[in-house]
C-alpha cells in the first residue's frame, strides 16, 4: 500500500543511510537523505516532511540543533533522534526541542518503523486537535478518547470509542451504574493536581474489560449542561502504551546511566593511563635490555622473564579499560584476519592457556581466500584471545574449540543477538561444546564487569565488553548462539573492498631492524622515557638525541637535522605532539616521525596521520615493536608485499 508520507533522514554514514532508506521505502515512505547539517537546512527550506530522523552527532552541527530548527520552522514535522554513542545530557536536551523519540544505535527495523509511524500519527493528531479546537472546545476539555456521559453514576450516553476499549457494545451500559462495570474501584488513585477548577482529576485505574482482562486508564470528570440538565461527562483513556512508554524510557535512563559510568571510567581510565604506562614502560623494557646481555644460565633470568610478564599484563589491563571506555582508538590498517589468528596460535599466551587447559583442543578451520578488514591488529588479536580463553574456562576439562573464518555475503538484514545489516563480511566465528550460556547471563555477558569467573583467577570481567568495544567500533557486529551443547559468537567485520588477499606475514627477527648510525630525536617530558628510548635506540644501532618538551624539539631542528623524530603525544606542560611535528615541518617539510603514548584519542591519532605520520608505537613499547616502527617509517618499502 501507497505511504503517502514523506521523512528526511539525517546522518552521515553512508552505508546506514542506504539500508534505512532500502527498509522505510519498502514501506512506501519517501526519502530524502542529508548526510551533514547543512544539506538538511537545504532540504527543509525546499519541502516540508511528515518526520525526520536525525542523527545526533553530524560532522558540521548536533542532530539537536537541527531539532531545534525543526521545531522553529517546521512545528508538523515529527522528530526522532537517533544516536551510537547515548548520553544524559544529549537526551535530556532532545527533550527540550520537543523530539518525539530517542533511539539508540542499532536499532532493530520493527522498533524504527513502529516509533516513526506513531510519532506521525502523534503530529496529525495534534494538529486535528488544534484545526478542531473551537468546534469541540468544551467536549476536548473534558475528554481524551472514549466518553462517558452519566447522571448519579448511571451511564446516560457513550461514544464508540470507549465500547471498543472495553469490549462491550452501547446497548449493554446504557442505564447502569458505571464505574462499578468499567473500573476497580479499589485502584482508583488521584494523580497531580490539575490547574482547571472546573474538571475532577485526572485519575489513575485499573480499567475492567467485558473479557475478564484489565489495563492501565486515566480519566477526569467534569460538570456540564446536557439536554437541560446538570450532568457529569469523563473521559477515559487507555494509557497502556504510556505505561509501556514508561518501562522503555525507564530502560533508557538505565542504559543512559550506563553511558555515564562509561564516561566517567573513560575519564578516570585516560587520566591514569598516560602515567601508569609511563611507569610500566621500565617494568617492561628493563628487563628485556638485562635478559639480552645476560647468558642463558643466569640464575634469576626466570624471575626477569617474570617481571617483564607481569608489567605486559598490567599494560594489558590498561589497554582492556580504554578500550572499554574510549574505544579502539589505534589506527587501522588492511589486515588478513588469518594471519592473525595464526599468529595468536603461535603465541606465549595460547601456550599458557593451552598448559592451563590441556585437554582442551582448539582447531582452526580459516578459509583460503579470506578478504581483507581495514582493523587494529593489536584490538583484533586480544579479542580471538579473549573468545578462545572464554571457550577454554567454559569447557574446563574435556572439550574442542573451533576458531573459523569465512567470507559472507548478506543481500538481507540478519537477525541474530543483534540485527546484522546487509553487506560482504568476513565472520570470525569461535565455537566450543560447553555447558553453553543461561538465557539470564546471555543478555549481560557484554556488560563491564559482569562475569561468572572466579576474581583474581580469570581476569577483570572486561573480556567480552572488549570484543563489544571493539567489533562496534570497527563499524561490525555480534551473534552469539549457545544451548545446553555449547556456545558460538561470531565477529562480523565489513570486507574491504580491495579485491586482493594479503598472505600471512612472519615476523622479521630483530636483527633485520638494525639501525645504521641514524640520527633520532626522542621527545618525552619523563627523564625515565627519554633514558628508556635512549637504551634502545643504540642497542638497535641508531644514535639518539633527548630533548624534554615539544619546544625544545622545535628549536633543536632549526640548526641540527635528524633522521627521525620520536614524539610523545601527550606532554605537560606545553605543546603535544602532534603540535610539536606541525611547527617542525615549517621548517623541515620532509621530516620523518613515529608517535608514542600511554594513551591517545582516536582525534589525536587522526590528526597524525593527517600529518604524515603513518607510525603510532603504544607505551609500554618492547625492542621489537619500537625497531619495527623506526624501520617502516623510514624504509616502508622494504615491508611490501605482493599481492
């Protein structure tokens, strides 16, 4: 059937608008499509629409300014904002310009399609009611949908609409005593006070069908001349989707308030995060730099083999908060999702979950041609690790694992744990034949913090909020399937689409990165960074230079070239890293550079790259990765491969 209305759809990721605009002109909606705040305004200045749906975080202006426009020059067109990243504060001003609804971020197409039709259909009864008030003044006062019009209780006439809400026909009420038929009286309550002195109520009850069955009503009662006489006329209202529209809003401030726990984690963890790695940095690489110089029979080379372990996993428990709370903020690279599940199977952590599991076999299943996901390798790796050590801790004595990939092509919407978009996918899949997961803990087992382990044995319970993290933010979803013989969670990641396939990479042996003499300057505001950057760098062969302060880095390259700049992000006080290259480069426009830092925003490391700087080195960094950096920044052909 024909849908004569027509919806502007705000937002600017590209791919969401097309689905959305695949799914509403399916059901007969006329779409037109604005991916910034100013090709709305155009929009709205040349047609009016029934409804808008705006997203809220637009790359020129907020999805409430827009609102706000809307509710300035277009007072009938209904609004719905949409958003990915919910907070207390963007609802609470939403409400303010008058927005019908708030959704969250996927969303599934019923919910959409239902809240859109409702908030149009809430528009045109508005405006009806407006268009008619002089006609029916004094009976809208008194009434919202089914009437009643009675004299000592007993019930004189009715409208259709309060027999369909009840169930009954006309004839069956009239003459009767009819608050004992429609209402429990016991559930009477009286709710706010109301301004009208002519009107009783409002009231709240429980409304009694002819069947037998009860809903939530509101009415009021008020005096009035009928037929000569001095009778009283309420008005009943059915408020069982007002009581469902409470349990979803009070759902919504739940997860509202979870959004704002996240952010103050977010901002306790990027407050400490900057320090602790710089404080772990030592933990990590001290050790490393005395276990290379000493001999393999070192009597305490076990316990340096440990400490250096123990500050990689504090650094690790870090990682796991900031990307719980800010994201994965690393950048992303066109990566082979076998390579680095191969990788991870060849690593000391799957070893040590292997001794701690040893009859536990995991069996990897990765198809030939897999296509290539733009991903940060380092979020990607510690969510395959998270899923299998999950699998492992589930199945506890006997039992498989499988670790699978494949490429998918979906021409329809997926409905799985979460609605799955249409689109070419690569799906990492980890199955095991556990006692599976309990529909109570399957709705929470991506919450922070949530977990059935046992503390201090298993981890933090940050796992599986991680993956979350992590495949959302690479633009992917989830689908979790689990019964009494075992559980599978599947990875969807949007294939690039460069048609080529990468081979899995070896690592090169950190001979290969030595240095030749190059000079490189180490800029960090902590004397143990520079002292700890310094070490490395001549044990790879490069001649370093130190200075304290992005300032000083900038005067330093006026006189003196280098062959690299290493740059801490983060420095207090003064400029930043990012900064510091900017002023660098007016002078030396082809000056080569590699970031470091505890922690970085997701802008910092965008607007790094914008700067040229295709290295990002994550403190507390080892030899290898630092050697690795410094190479391809300075060599990146010699890292090519054919395709």
């Amino acid at each position: 059937m024909q849908n004569l209305h027509s919806v502007l759809l705000v937002d600017d990721e590209v791919r969401f608008c097309s689905s959305l605009e695949f799914l509403l002109e399916s059901e007969g909606y006329q779409v037109a499509i604005a991916n910034t705040g100013q090709e709305a305004e155009v929009l709205l200045e040349e047609q009016n629409f029934s409804a808008a749906l705006v997203d809220i975080n637009l790359p020129d202006i907020s999805g409430n300014q827009i609102a706000a426009h809307l509710g300035q020059h277009h007072p009938d067109t209904a609004i719905i904002i949409m958003t990915g990243n919910a907070t207390v504060d963007n609802a609470v001003e939403s409400l303010r310009q008058g927005v019908y609804d708030y959704l969250r971020k996927p969303c599934s197409p019923q919910r959409l399609l239902r809240t859109l039709a409702q908030a149009i259909s809430h528009k045109q009864l508005s405006r009806d009611l407006h268009n008619s008030e002089k006609r029916f003044r004094q009976l809208a006062q008194a009434t919202w949908e089914g009437i009643i019009i009675y004299e000592r209780g007993e019930l004189l006439q009715t409208n259709t609409q309060l027999c369909t809400m009840f169930g009954y026909q006309a004839e069956e009420l009239l003459g009767q005593q009819i608050f004992d038929i429609l209402l429990d009286r016991s559930s009477i309550r009286a709710m706010e006070h109301h301004a009208d002195p002519e009107t009783i109520g409002p009231f709240e009850a429980r409304g009694i069908r002819k069947d037998g069955s009860t809903f939530p009503v509101e009415f009021r009662v008020k005096h009035i001349d009928f037929r000569g006489r001095q009778v009283q006329v309420a008005s009943i209202r059915d408020v069982t989707e007002n009581e469902l529209a409470l349990q979803q809003k009070m759902a919504l401030m739940e997860k509202l308030a979870d959004a704002k726990r996240m952010e103050s984690l977010g901002l306790m963890a990027s407050s400490v995060a900057h320090d602790l790695n710089n404080i772990m940095a030592g933990i990590v690489t001290y050790p490393e730099l005395l276990l290379m110089d000493l001999g393999p029979d070192f009597k305490q080379r076990e316990e340096l083999m440990m400490i250096r372990e123990a500050g990689k996993r504090a650094a690790a428990v870090v990682n796991d908060l900031l990307t719980v709370a800010r994201g994965a903020t690393c950048k992303k690279e066109l990566q082979n999702a076998n390579a680095l599940i191969t990788e991870y199977l060849n690593s000391v952590e799957f070893r040590e979950m292997g001794q701690r599991y040893p009859d536990v076999k995991v069996t990897p299943y990765l198809e030939g041609k897999l296509k290539l996901i733009n991903c940060s390798a380092i979020h990607l790796s510690k969510s395959i690790m998270n899923l299998v050590n999950n699998a492992a801790e589930a199945i506890q004595k006997t039992g498989q694992i499988i670790v699978a990939t494949k490429n998918i092509h979906l021409t329809s919407a997926h409905q799985g744990y979460e609605t799955i978009e249409p689109g070419d996918y690569i799906v990492i899949s980890v199955e095991d034949d556990g006692p599976g997961i309990s529909r109570t803990d399957i709705e929470q087992i991506f919450s922070p913090f949530y977990s059935k382990k046992m503390m201090g044995r298993s981890g933090t319970g940050l796992g599986l909020a991680v993956v979350w993290n992590t495949v959302h933010d690479h633009g992917g979803y989830i689908d979790v399937v689990s019964s009494s013989k075992g559980s599978m969670f599947a990875l969807y990641f949007p294939a690039s689409k460069s048609g080529s396939y990468l081979p899995i990479k070896q690592n090169p042996a950190t001979q290969h990165f030595q240095g030749k003499g190059e000079s490189i300057l180490v800029v960090d505001d902590q004397k143990s960074q520079r002292e700890i950057a310094s070490r490395l760098l001549r044990r790879l062969g490069y001649n370093p230079i130190t200075v304290a302060s992005g300032e000083e880095a900038v005067e330093f390259t006026k006189s003196t070239p280098v062959d690299l700049v290493i740059l801490d992000m983060l420095m207090d006080p003064g400029m930043n890293g990012c900064e510091t290259f900017e002023k660098i480069l007016h002078h030396r426009p082809q000056q080569k550079a590699v970031i470091t830092s505890g922690y970085s925003s997701a802008q910092d490391i965008q607007r790094a790259m914008d700067l040229g700087i295709s290295q990002f080195v994550k403190k507390p960094y080892s030899l290898h990765e630092l050697a690795q950096a410094l190479k391809m920044e300075m060599h990146p052909n010699t890292f090519s491969e054919p395709t």
